[in-house]
C-alpha cells in the first residue's frame, strides 16, 4: 500500500528525497507529458508528410521548451533525476523514463510510453544523417570540417592536396565568386585529392542568393600631389606619377617648367629636374596642386601648351561617413561619390535595388558587418536616404561591394534570382550539398527542392543558411518541414546573423539553434570567423581558440579562406580532437582529467 504524504517519513538521510517531494514531482511530470504530447499534436498538423522520428521529437522539445521549467529542475536534480537538461535527442523517452523511475519508488504502476521511443534512437538517427551529409567521420574528432575555397584552389592542384591531408571533410565554393571553369577545376582538384589520399571529401556548392551589397566607388576627380614627382610615358601606376604621351616626354629637358592652373584655381609650378635610365621625368611640386584628367600643363617661357594630365593614376573616391551624415542608397547603378559642398550627400548603389521600395522610415540599417549603423529617413524615387547613426568617432570608410542588412525590414526576395538559377545547372551535375543562402521560411526551401527536381537532382541534400532575422524565426517551421522529407542541414552563418539580430542575442540564439536542430535530428554547421586571426594573419587570438574550441558541440565547423588557411585547418583539427573527449552536444563526457590524475599520483606517493 502506498504511504499517504502525511503518513511519510524522510528516508533516512537528511540529504535523501521524502515521499510527498516523490509524489508531487510524479503528478507534475505525468501532467507536463500529456501537456507537451498534446502540443506537440498541433503543431505537427501545420506541416505535410509523415510523422517521422525527427519531426515527433522535435515537436515534442518545441512543446516542452515553451514552458519554463527552472524550478522543476532545481527539485529534480535534488532527488538526483534528469533535470530534463539534455533531452534534446529523445524527449519522449526522458519524460517516460522520469515516471518509470518515480512510479518505482512509490510503488505505482509504470505508465504505458506514449511513443516508441528510445533514448539511442534520436543519437544514431543524427549521426547518420551527419554521414549522409559529409561522410564519415574521422577517427577522434567529433565534428567534420569544412573549408571554404579560395580562387587560387582552381589553378594549383596542390592546394586540394595539402587540405585533405590536413583533415578537410568537405569543400565549400561559394557561387558568388569565380566562375563555371574556376569551379570545374576546383571541383576537379578536390575530387582528385580525395582519391589519392583513400577518403571522401564532399564539396558544397552555396547559391549566392540576393546581392545585398553596395556598388562600385567612383574614381577620384582629383590627385592631390606635392614635393617629388615622376612623369611617365603612357599611364601612370602609382599615385605620385603623371602619365603623359611618350612625345612630350620626349620634348621636356632638365630645367623646363611646367606651369598649370590646378582644379582649385591655384597657379602652381612643375619643375623637371633630371631624366633616368628607364626614361622617366623625374620633377619637383613646391607647392600642393589637385590635378585631374582636365588640367592644362604649359611650358613656362614658350607659352604653349604641352599636353592634358589624362593619364592619371586616380585613386578610388573616399566615401568617409560621420554621424548625422546623409547617405542616398540608389536604385541606378551608377558610380558612388562623395558628398559634395554639402548639398548633394554621399551616395552609392545597391546591388538589389528592389528592396529599396520596400524600405520604411526609422528602419535600421547597418553596412559592412555593422560597422556602419543607418536609419531610414525617406525613400525617393532615386533612392533610400539614410542618416548615418553609427560610425565611430573618427568616421568610418564606405566602400564597395559591402554587406547590406535590413533587420527590421520586411524584404520580399524570391529565394532563387536568375543568377542562382543558372548556377544551379552546374551545381545539379557536380555538387554533393547544396547551399541556400538567406534561407527565410519553409517556402524558400521548397522552391530550391522544386529547382533541384526540375534539374533531375530531387535527392540532393540541402543545407539552410540562417543568416538573417526571418531565418531565425522561422526555422522550428524549416525544420518540421524539411525533416524526413530530404537530406538536410543547417548553416549558423554568425557574420550576416549578428548584425541582423545584435551581438548581445547572438550567442545565446546560437545554442537554441544548436538544440532545436539536434532536436530535429538535423546536423548543424558552425560557420563564421572560426580561428579567422589564424587563417588571416597567421597568429593565434585566445578569444577565437574558446570559440573554436565551443565549435564541437556542432556536427560540423566551417573555415573560411586566408593566407594561413592550412594552420588554421591543423590548429581546428587539433582543437576538437581534444573537445571530444570532453563534450558530446550539450552533454559533458567524463574522460579522466590528466589534472586529477597527477593530484591523485602524488597524493597516494604521500601516503606510501
């Protein structure tokens, strides 16, 4: 007969559970199953398809992380039960379990499982997918690594050699870059690699997606010079040469005097001094002169003219905004420019113009990473006007082909442009994954799985980049409706995703998508300035070792391209071969700690 809880007694221990604590945990965890099986039945009816093992269970964490559960699992970790805490991979049969062991020591009967459900299932489910995705996985490393690949891996064979052999799983080529033929010989080059070492190396091919990014700056109009300068014949190629017809070179001597009217008004004098061996005019400018394409030069004593400075080497325009300045982001594409005199802004254009229409009032904006921060003031016919709100103290450089990103901004894209379609001919035929970029909804996914049939590759896996704030929202509704129906992963692209959704969210948004997708059954990729001080400048940077170090909770992580690219592949290989000993997912791994060891060694020496 059970013990009623007035009936109870403690059971021995002050440190040990008493019965009406057993109880209480008992009725509510009985209440929380049926609670999050019934919700996990509604949200399952938004989606088509069958009811596979990954869409139950994560609609199941998706029902039970809705709750907050924090004073549950203070009292569940005093009784020494799962506080639910790594649940992610088998929430049915957590919660079973839980009441299996309660109704033991109270002496009820087991409640039926609600599912068939195991606790290896939702493991072995993943890792197989993980597989599927990127092949197996090497000996003593818990994630597989992938490289991004510079241009230079289609002219040098090598370079797909050396990457592999340092512990390349899988080749990422980005489609926003290079061409057909680069990509071609790319793919060739890893193929080949692969082969000779004996292992597979899948290649991802990512879909460029919506250019979101700023124009091309215009040339300078102007370049300022003082103190020694070169002519030279034909054009010049630094910024402290004039590029003249090789005949006037020719007819200048040491001691003429080139007289011209610079761009600002000001008389000013070029004197030559002498003539190298390489046929170069070698002159003096005592004084600041703004040259362009249009100032007249004249000798000095004759009077005449000599030539135009057409030949110049102009440097790029510098667009420096400051806080409160006026940026018009426009729809034409044409050359960007500096403010002038104050009455025309700064403007430069927008690699997708259509989104400028979609743009309201008081919308932030944020250019180049975040470092530049913009609000919407008006959007014209021309264009967005922005007032610049973030630049740093000094101001901060615009140039082109920079990042754009519209957090709060509803855009309507279509998920494939017609460049993503044509690329998509060629990565059909070549690549083993395939890369959505700015994957938004459950509608982007199904028009790339609609493009992939059309292209006879309907099988082809899929890997979402959530890059963005819609992403981020939608992706429990990606998952429901991609799990089961095709191979398919998830990219956490941190770049984009950090100035979309703010630093301070960032890391904590990362774990959640790191859970719902285990959740899923689904494999993660960790992407984004991964040991990128290493791949760049070739030093190691404490903060990016925790980083990559954290990076082995995901299934696979992503380096991006740089000078030192092959140390920062050594240094990750190395890096999460020792993590694995240590964390599987969220779950700690109790290896024995050579700390412990060596206390112990000497504590029993002590002893002797």
């Amino acid at each position: 007969m059970n013990p009623s809880p007035e009936q109870s007694e403690p059971l021995g221990h002050d440190n040990l559970p008493d019965f009406p604590l057993l109880a209480s945990l008992y009725e509510e965890i009985q209440g929380l199953r049926e609670a999050v099986f019934a919700d996990a039945e509604q949200m399952l009816r938004l989606v088509d398809g069958e009811r596979t093992p990954g869409r139950s269970n994560l609609a199941h964490y998706l029902a039970l992380r809705s709750r907050d559960l924090r004073s549950l699992q203070e009292r569940l970790a005093r009784c020494a039960l799962s506080s639910l805490g790594r649940s992610e991979a088998h929430v049915a049969a957590t919660l079973d379990c839980l009441l299996a062991l309660l109704a033991a020591v109270l002496d009820r009967p087991a409640p039926e499982p609600a599912v068939a459900a195991s606790f290896e299932a939702g493991r072995r489910a993943l890792l197989d997918q993980r597989a599927r995705l990127f092949g197996p996985l090497p000996e003593g490393r818990p994630s597989h690594i992938l490289v991004t690949l510079p241009s230079a891996a289609a002219a040098d064979p090598r370079f797909a050699v050396d990457l592999v052999a340092a512990g390349m799983d899988c080749a990422r080529i980005n489609c926003a870059h290079d061409d057909a033929a680069a990509w071609q010989a790319m793919v060739a080059n890893v193929r080949a690699a692969a082969a000779a070492a004996g292992r597979e190396c899948r290649i991802l091919m990512d879909l460029a997606g919506p250019k979101l990014r700023t124009g091309a700056i215009v040339p300078a109009q102007s370049l300022r010079l003082k103190g020694a300068v070169r002519l030279v014949p034909g054009a010049a190629a630094n910024s402290d040469e004039l590029g003249f017809p090789a005949q006037v070179i020719a007819a200048l001597a040491p001691g003429d005097r080139l007289s011209l009217r610079d761009r600002r008004g000001k008389q000013r004098d070029l004197v030559i001094e002498r003539l190298d061996e390489a046929g170069v005019l070698h002159a003096s400018l005592p004084r600041t002169a703004e040259v362009g394409p249009d100032t007249e030069f004249r000798l000095r004593i004759k009077g005449r003219r000599v030539a135009q400075c057409a030949l110049l080497c102009l440097p790029a325009a510098e667009i420096r905004l400051f806080e409160g300045d006026t940026l018009l982001l426009e729809r034409a594409c044409r050359p960007a420019e500096p403010a002038r005199d104050g009455k025309c802004p700064a403007h430069i254009s927008c690699g997708e113009p259509g989104i400028l229409g979609q743009l309201r009032p008081g919308e932030p904006v944020w250019i180049d990473d975040g470092k530049i921060g913009a609000l919407v003031e008006r959007v014209e016919a021309e264009g967005a006007y922005l007032r610049i709100t973030e630049a740093g103290p000094r101001g901060r450089r615009l140039l082109a082909d920079k990042g754009l990103n519209f957090p709060q901004s509803d855009l309507r894209l279509p998920a494939l442009n017609a460049k993503d379609l044509r690329d998509l001919d060629f990565v059909a035929s070549h690549a083993d994954l395939v890369g959505l970029s700015f994957a938004g909804s459950l509608v982007d996914l199904e028009a790339l799985r609609a493009a992939l049939a059309e292209r006879g590759a309907p099988a082809l896996p899929i890997i979402a980049k959530i890059e963005t704030a819609t992403g981020v929202d939608n992706l429990s509704e990606m998952l429901l409706g991609m799990t089961g129906r095709q191979p398919f992963g998830v990219m956490i692209a941190r770049g984009d995703l950090m100035v979309e959704i703010g630093g301070e969210r960032m890391a904590e948004l990362q774990e959640e998508m790191l859970w719902l997708c285990e959740a899923a059954q689904v494999p993660v990729i960790w992407a984004t300035q991964v040991l990128e001080t290493l791949a760049k400048k070739g030093t190691l940077s404490r903060p990016e070792i925790t980083d990559a170090a954290a990076a082995a909770r995901a299934d696979c992580v992503m380096l991006n391209k740089g000078p030192h690219l092959l140390r920062a592949l050594q240094v990750l290989a190395d890096i999460l071969s020792r993590m694995g000993g240590h964390q599987d997912k969220k779950n700690p791994q109790l290896r024995a700690l050579s700390l412990a060891r060596r206390v112990l060694a000497r504590a029993r020496v002590a002893a002797a």
